[in-house]
C-alpha cells in the first residue's frame, strides 16, 4: 500500500494511492497515517480493503492535490549522519564506528512538494536525499534479526541542512537540522510488504536539473535492521517515529568549491519505488 495525507496544511485527511495513481479517502476507516494506524494488525485491516470501494478524492496528486508529511503525530524524528562512506569523504569526516546520531524537530516537516525556507542569514543550506524507515510496532532492546518486523514502511526525505550552523555555531548537529520545512516527507508511505530488501533502492536529488547524488542504499554503513536494532538501545521506539538513515554522497557541501541553495531555485528527488519530491526554495 501506498499510504497518503492531503489536503491543505494544518487540514490534512488519510488517504491511499490506487492503482490507477488517484487518491482514495481513508477517513471512515482511521483518524490519520500515524500511531496505532501503523501498528501491523492495523495495517492489515486497511491492506484487506478495496480500493474502489473507497470515496475517489478530486484531483491529481503533487498537482492540482497537496499532500501533507505522510505520517503524522510523529513522536521522533531521529536522523543518522555519516552513514555512507563516501559522503562521509567528501565532508572531510571519518566513517564512525557507530551510528551518529541527531535529531530533527517535528516542527521541521512539511509536505514532499511545499516551499522549502532558507533561513534568515543563512549562507551554507544544502541538501540531502534520505531513505525515511517509519516504526510500526514499537519496543526496546529490539534485536537486529527481528528489526525489519518493526518497520510499517518506507519514504522519501530530504534531510535540509544548514552547514554553518550544523558545523560552526557551536554546540551539537541539531541546531542546523531542524529549521521549519527542512524535512520534507513523502509523497507517500509504502508499506513494507511493497520493499523487500531496503538495502537495494536507488535514489538521486536534482538541483535546478543538474543531478548532484546518485546513490543506493545498498552502499550504507550500517543498514536498515542494524539502525532499528541500534536506536532502540537508547530509547524506545513507538509507532509513527521516523528515522532519516543518512545520504549519498554529492551534497553542496562536498562540491569543489561547494554550493549552496538560494531561494528560487528547484529540488527534485527520489528513491525507486518511493515516489518523488519536488521543493522550490524561498526566503524565509
């Protein structure tokens, strides 16, 4: 299943692509795509329906159709950093012997197509296309061969970072990871069931048409089973958390010289099977 918010923001409804690529409304079946709607046994419920029998919603999505972060009320949004070797090159860095972790704020999500802001001041914000893993049943001590099992399904993010604040400002990488609209979601949660193997997804990000990544998941460090597994060490995971696995390498800061986003310009991104984002950049 492809599981879908749209509508405007603040406003948005449950949803399910169909085969034929149209919105069907979810609303008389749950609240919204997040929480206990995640959970398996939920999940199962909706995977039994048929989609034709569900309200046609008007509109063609990511055109005349807004879609909203594909999860919602999510409780953790947690990022992994340096988690393939060769961006973790080009950023001048060293591939850590353990997953690196951050945070973005909840309040940094927007929709996979909405206005991406470049902060006030800001001089160094870049990109980063990221495979999003949403938590369906929760738990610690979570071991790595039962990890996947925990997983509900997969997204697009981009993972919009400022670079001076991230790296120079002082204090941890969150300060430049969580600015509003610098996490993009979606267009649409993919159940698992749909990706049989997350470690074998090509993904890319253009900027104003010239492609800058170009990657695979299958060139993480550490891979999807080991980071649910890892994470859940140091926390529990509950349904609807998000984590951002990391990016290939061909972000702004690893040009030479390195660029940056300014407003006016275009992001367009994807991963296979995952859909496409596309952010048009704005002064804040």
């Amino acid at each position: 299943m492809k599981l879908l918010r749209y509508g405007l923001p603040g406003q948005e409804k449950p949803g399910l692509l169909d085969a034929q690529g149209r919105v069907r409304d979810l609303s008389g079946h749950i609240a919204d795509v997040g929480g206990t709607a995640l959970l398996p046994q939920q999940l199962q419920v909706l995977r039994a329906l048929h989609p034709e029998s569900l309200p046609l919603v008007a509109g063609i999505p990511q055109q005349d159709l807004r879609l909203g972060p594909c999860v919602a009320g999510v409780g953790k949004f947690i990022c992994i950093g340096l988690n393939y070797s060769d961006h973790a090159a080009e950023s001048g860095m060293q591939v850590p012997p353990e997953p690196v972790v951050f945070n973005k704020w909840t309040s940094a999500m927007c929709g996979p197509d909405d206005a991406v802001e470049i902060p006030r001041g800001s001089l160094k914000t870049d990109w980063e296309v990221e495979l999003g893993v949403v938590i369906g049943q929760g738990g610690r001590y979570i071991s790595e061969a039962d990890a996947l099992s925990h997983v509900a399904g997969y997204c697009v993010i981009n993972d919009v970072s400022e670079r001076e604040y991230q790296l120079e400002r002082s204090g941890t990488w969150d300060k430049g990871k969580g600015c509003d609209t610098f996490g993009p979601i979606g267009p649409w949660l993919v159940t698992a069931d749909e990706i049989p193997d997350p470690q074998a997804l090509s993904m890319w990000l253009d900027v104003d048409g010239k492609r800058f990544q170009n990657g695979s998941t299958s060139t993480m460090v550490y891979g999807v089973a080991h980071l649910v597994s890892y994470l859940s060490r140091f926390m529990s995971l509950q349904s609807g958390d998000v984590i951002s696995t990391g990016t290939p390498p061909g972000v702004g800061m690893g040009q030479k010289p390195p660029v940056y986003l300014r407003a006016g310009q275009t992001m367009r991104l994807g991963i296979q099977g995952l859909g496409v984002q596309t952010q048009t950049t704005v002064q804040a």
